[in-house]
C-alpha cells in the first residue's frame, strides 16, 4: 500500500484529490449568514481605519470574545475581493486542504513516510475535514494553526528540537483568536513538555521565547483585557446565575467521540458506547506497547483535547474538538499499515471501506453546505441567496420596492443588508430600504423604514430556514405582516423563500 520510490509524488497527489473533494460543489454551497455578513462588515471597517481589538462573542459566556485576528486577515481579502465572500471561503478551502501537508509531516516524523501517506490520505478523504473546510467563519481559519501546534510538539518530543516548543506556544495563541476554546492548547501544552524524553533539554530562553511567541500572538487579548476586563469578569461570574454556560455533560462526550468515528472512519448504526470502545482500543494498542507508549499518550491526550470540551458544554457543534480526530486518523494509519505488512489484502478492503464511507457523506451532504452543527441554521447558502436576489429585482421591474426578512437571529437584516449591498449594488445599481423591524446594533447600512404606511405598495419578504425559532414567534411575525400586505405570490430558492406582497 502506497509503496513509492518518490512519495512527494503521491504526496502532491493526495492534496490535488483532498482539494478537489473540498471544492467539487464550490462555489454553489458557499455558506452565508448572520456571522458572515457581520464578519464582513467588522473587517471593512478595519480596512478603512477603525480598528479593534475584540472579536466576536463566545457562545458560552457573555463575558468572553474570540480574537480579533480574523477581521484583519480578511479584511484586504475583502477589499481586493470587492466585497465577494466567494474569495474569503476558497481561502478557508485552500488551508484546510494545505493541512494534508502537515499532517504527513507529523505521521512521518512519528513513524515513517509510509504511515504518513496513509494518514494524509485519510485527512485528504475525511467527511468531518471537508465540513471544517466550509465552516466560512472565524473558526474556519483555526484548523491549519491547530496541526501546526503539533507539528510542533512533535518537533520537540520526537526529534529532540526545542523550536518546536516557540512554534507550539504561537500557534496556540493564534488558534485562540480564532475560537476561544482553543486555549485548551495553551493549558496542556506543559503536560507535553512533561512526557517528552528526559534526553530533551529545554534552556530558560527556550522558554523565554516560547512566552514570548505566545504573547505575541494573543497580543490583542492582552489589549483586551487590560482595556475591558472580560477575563476577570468571566472568573468572576464563575459559580453564580447567568455567567458561564459550563456543566457536566457526559452523553455530549460519548456523542462527539461517535462523531469523530462515525465522519472520519465508517458509517455505522453503533451507538456512543461502540464508538468510545474502538477509540479506545485503537490508543491502547500503542499505550500497552512499552516502545510506543510516548506516542500512544501523545496522540490520546490530542484526541482528548478535542473532545473533554464536550462534557463541560451543553453545545455538540464541532469547533469545540478542532482537530483531535486527527490523533486518531494517524493512530489508524499506523494500524492500518501493521495489518499491511501481514494482509495485504485486508489491509486494502478497510482502507477502502473507509474511503467509500467518507465519499458517501461527502457527496450526498456537502452539496448543501455545512451541517447544522457547523453552522446554523443550515442551507444558508449564497448561490441560493443571488437567486433570490436577481428574482427580487426583476419582479420588481422599475417599481420602488422594499424588502424585510423573518430571519435568525430574528428581526436581524444583517445577511441582507450585505448581500444587497454587495451583490445588488453591483448589479442593478440600487439597493431597497429595509421595510420593518431590525434589532438594535444590527450591522448594516440600508435604510430602515419602521413606518409601513411609507413604504412603497411593493413589498418582499424574505423567509430564511426557520429551524430553531418558536412556532408562536413565527405565527406572530405573519399574522402582523398580514395587517399591513397581501401576500401575491412566494418563490422558493433553496431553503429561502421569497414572497412577493403588495400593501393595502
């Protein structure tokens, strides 16, 4: 299996198919909503000299923000773009596929070129990577700096290189910025420096300029907290209503290492314990092994960095294991190529049950976009949204118009603000006003008309996929409407509805 004399060959090989994996239905399931739009404003801003310091907020504390480090990176992609999202989410495509790259140098550095074949193939071909690949938000960018950390620590624990530990202590602070929960790699990054070999020695500047590297690249949380304090709010509300949103939750933990079996290896009818049972017995092959057994607790306390979040959140959504199925792709490599070297044969049909898999979810899920617990609510998609766009604009013909939205978050205009815009400027050369409701602090620039009797006798409205708001809330928002416009006709576009209505 995978038996070259020039494995850079197959290597490239195994990136070009990873690549075109993640992008066989781009740009049609481009991913679009609340988040994005309001990412891409904060990053205009940005460009035109309104700089920040705070990211956006974290879903399990009021009190903590994510980095801000991804507004500045994609705010010249914007701006050189001209405000396309399109380039954005192929550059989010693009590093998770460069990720091929760095998970084979780990594997080979690790054990050898052979296994890391195998385990960058596996990253290539996996079902829960090419959805990391379509999470176009600020976590979308976390992925390439979380194997970084390891190729890192593996530097330092298996060949012997204390630059390793500088690599690992900045890609930490910059997987941070781009999801809060990646601190967990600041917090176990000593527990690594313990189980290195002893042979290893590691000198005070070693760790001058690991603090150094890990201060550089949490720069802005360090502005951010001397400015505004959110940290030690955050302790603070520890233990008292409405602060932090921890507590135990164990069937989340079981879940997500089901996931991780279930979106990167087979799909099977087992239940979490089955799942817990393989993960298991796949790190104990190694651990019992007394040879292997600083590589076994390596990969296991990977594995579990990405998934001890999950008993302490009641959320499943994926970001909160970044990257630690990836311990297990390689502790399967690694098997996998042990049971090649005595069956071939067996070897080549669990690699390709595998393969098959991974290509089922991919090609039957991914032309939707991200899952749900990637981004919510799913099927947001801005191919879909143009449509309805360009349907909007000719209904309307040269008649004014205006627009309003049963969105999530509710009464929220952001995505259209920005699509209309972007797209609908560009395009047509006017955009409409907003004809209702809009929460305050909604990012965006179009006209809010609140006064229905001043709005033009046509009216759109745009009904977003409305999993998660109340029925009552929904049943509310139409019967108001009802009072104000008639509804003529609705078109759909995806899982986005478009009625067209004319005032009384």
């Amino acid at each position: 299996m995978f038996i070259m004399k020039k494995p850079n060959y197959l290597l490239f090989a195994i990136f070009v198919f990873g690549l075109i994996l993640r992008l066989f239905y781009f740009p049609n399931n481009v991913y679009f909503s609340n988040d994005q739009a309001r990412d891409a404003y904060y990053s205009y801003e940005i460009v035109h000299g309104d700089f920040k310091v705070i990211g956006p907020g974290a879903s399990f504390s009021s009190y903590i923000h994510h980095g801000v480090l991804y507004y500045y990176i994609m705010g010249p992609i914007y701006f050189l773009a001209q405000g396309s999202p399109y380039i954005p989410a192929l550059l989010i495509n693009i590093l998770n596929a460069i990720g091929i790259f760095v998970v084979f140098l780990i594997t080979k550095k690790i054990f050898n070129k052979r296994v890391g074949l195998i385990a960058a193939f596996l990253f290539a071909i996996s079902f829960e990577q090419t959805q990391y690949a379509l999470f176009f938000s600020h976590p979308g960018l976390a992925p390439i700096f979380v194997l970084l950390y390891y190729l890192g620590l593996t530097l330092l624990i298996f060949e012997d290189n204390p630059k390793g530990l500088v690599l690992s202590a900045f890609c930490a602070g910059i997987a941070t910025q781009f999801h809060f929960s990646l601190i967990i790699l600041v917090l176990i990054l000593p527990i690594f420096v313990l189980i290195k070999p002893k042979k290893t020695k590691l000198k005070r500047k070693d760790f001058v300029l690991a603090v150094l590297a890990l201060a550089l690249s949490s720069s802005t949380y360090i502005v951010a907290e001397i400015k505004f304090g959110q940290l030690r709010s955050f302790i603070a509300s520890l233990g008292g209503s409405g602060g932090s949103m921890f507590s135990l939750n164990f069937d989340n933990f079981l879940f997500a290492i089901n996931r991780y079996v279930f979106n990167n290896l087979v799909i099977a009818p087992w239940k979490p314990v089955f799942g817990l049972l393989l993960v298991t017995f796949i790190f104990w092959y190694f651990i019992k092994n007394k040879k292997e057994r600083t590589t076994g607790l390596f990969l296991l306390i990977w594995f579990l960095a990405g998934s001890v979040l999950y008993i302490l959140t009641s959320s499943t959504t994926f970001y909160y294991g970044m990257e630690g199925s990836v311990a297990l792709l390689i502790a399967v490599a690694a098997i996998g190529n042990a049971i090649y070297k005595k069956n071939k044969l067996l070897a080549v049909v669990l690699l390709a049950i595998v393969a098959i898999s991974n290509f089922h979810q991919i090609f039957t899920i991914n032309r939707k976009g991200p899952v749900d617990a990637v981004m919510a609510p799913a099927e947001m998609l801005l191919s879909d949204e143009q449509r309805a766009i360009d349907y909007i604009y000719t209904q309307a013909g040269d008649d004014e118009f205006s627009i309003h939205g049963l969105t999530i978050p509710y009464n929220v205009k952001s995505t259209w603000d920005y699509l209309f815009n972007w797209y609908g400027m560009q395009k047509y050369g006017f955009v409409p006003v907003w004809g209702g409701e809009d929460a305050l602090g909604s990012e965006g620039t179009l006209e809010v008309v609140r006064a229905r009797s001043s709005l033009p006798s046509k009216q759109f409205l745009i009904v977003e996929p409305l999993e998660g708001l109340e029925s009552r809330v929904i049943e509310d928002f139409f019967k108001e409407e009802s009072y104000f416009t008639n509804l003529i006709s609705e078109k759909k576009f995806g899982a986005i509805t478009v009625q067209t209505r004319e005032k009384y």
